[in-house]
C-alpha cells in the first residue's frame, strides 16, 4: 500500500502514515500529536474508547497507540478488535508494570508496550521501529517459501497458511515464526530471538518472549500443547521443526 513511502529507512516518516493515538489525558495527547508529528506522521487523537473505535472501525490506520485505563472502558477491548481484523502494529501505554498485565495486552494481541511515565523520545523509536517492520517494501528473494507439512510461509507477502486456509498472524508473530523456519532444525536460543526482533533484550523478558510463542502456537499447531512446527528446547531457546 504504501511501498513508495520512506517509512522504511529515513529519518522523516511519511505523512500519509496514520496514526491513532488513544489516551484520555489531554496533555498526553497533544505531546504525542506533537512528537510525532514533527516525525512526519498523521496523526489523529481520541480521549474516549467510544470515539477512538469509531474512528478504527471506519477507517484503518497504519499503527495504533492505545492507553489501557479510560474513564469509558478498558483499552484491551479495542486492541482484541482491531487485531481480530487488522494485522497493523498495536503498542500499549500503560501504568500497569505487572508481568501479568503486560501479558494480557500481548495476548489480547498488541505488539509491544510503553508503561507510563514515558520518555517521548522513546515512544517515537519505538513506532519507527514497528512501523519499519510493518511497512517494508517487499523485495523479490530466493527461496521465498518455507514449506513444511501442511504449513507454508510465503516471505514475500508475509503470508502464512495451514492446509491452504490464511492464517492471522501480528507482525511479531511472523517474525518469529520466520526467524525459526529460516533456521529449520537448528536451535535457536531466547536471546537471539530478543536481539534480532526487539533490539534491546533490557526491553523484553522470556515471559514476553513465551507470550508470543503462546499465541503464535494457538495460531499454527493442531495441538499447542503438542508443537508440531515451534518446539521447547528446554533451557535454550525454540527450533522449527524436528
């Protein structure tokens, strides 16, 4: 959709970027319009659950920035919603510290997390950094598909299907997945999984990291319980495949 737009590489995002930005703080608002805008973004603000899944449900945008507690209701709601129809990136502001509720977000399929009080600066790394993942023009490779039984990966498209029916997976969840299968048979170990797809191992612990392999399990196996494509290796990390 947008394969022309710089998001990819420059400094300056593309202002045909939409983002949403959800938080019933005004001043929370207007800083994060401000700072991000200033990065090139479009940005459109909402101080209400109400508004803002109006706002999701007749347009989309290309990244969402939920707060969790609204005087209206819980921000994990529309996160649920727009993952179940969108594969756009989803990152959460919260005061919420606890393991358990940053867990909760994840699973109610957000892909990343900012407690509050935040650093500006970091929120606006952080949506770079989703949103160059999210929106990376798709570049012709060899050996573009992964098969293996009844799954397929296509890596152009960033596709994934179980016996020819498309699977729903967040752009995180792909990226694990694929970071797996391109290592087939081999395993690979928690931190390297933290440090290609997050960056900065300080950021995620292993009980995110499990959160992903949870739901990206629920998504591709027959069996969770029983991994057929992403296996435990206990004590080191995961492996794709036997």
């Amino acid at each position: 959709m947008l394969a022309g737009c710089p998001a990819a590489g420059s400094g300056t995002l593309c202002a045909l970027v939409k983002v949403l930005v959800l938080d019933d703080d005004g001043g929370t608002c207007r800083l994060l319009q401000a700072a991000l805008g200033e990065a090139g973004l479009t940005v459109q603000t909402f101080g209400s659950l109400l508004h803002a899944r109006n706002a999701a449900a007749s347009e989309e945008f290309d990244l969402y920035l939920l707060d969790l507690s609204l005087p209206d209701g819980d921000g994990l709601t529309l996160c649920t919603s727009i993952r179940s129809r969108s594969a756009k990136p989803i990152i959460l502001l919260t005061m919420r510290g606890a393991i358990r509720d940053i867990e909760e977000g994840l699973e109610a399929g957000a892909d990343d997390y900012i407690t509050k009080p935040f650093d500006v600066r970091e929120v606006v790394a952080r949506v770079r950094a989703q949103l160059r993942r999210s929106l990376r023009p798709v570049q012709p490779i060899d050996g573009n598909e992964i098969r293996y039984g009844d799954l397929l990966i296509d890596r152009q498209t960033h596709d994934v299907f179980i016996n020819k029916e498309l699977v729903q997976l967040s752009p995180k969840e792909y990226e694990i997945l694929e970071l797996l299968a391109i290592r087939a048979g081999r395993t690979v170990s928690k931190e390297v999984i933290v440090d290609r797809l997050w960056g900065n191992p300080e950021d995620v612990s292993e009980k995110i990291l499990a959160v992903y392999i949870r739901r990206l399990r629920c998504k591709v196996e027959q069996d969770p319980d029983n991994p057929r494509y992403v296996q435990t290796v206990r004590g080191l990390g995961y492996r794709f495949g036997s």
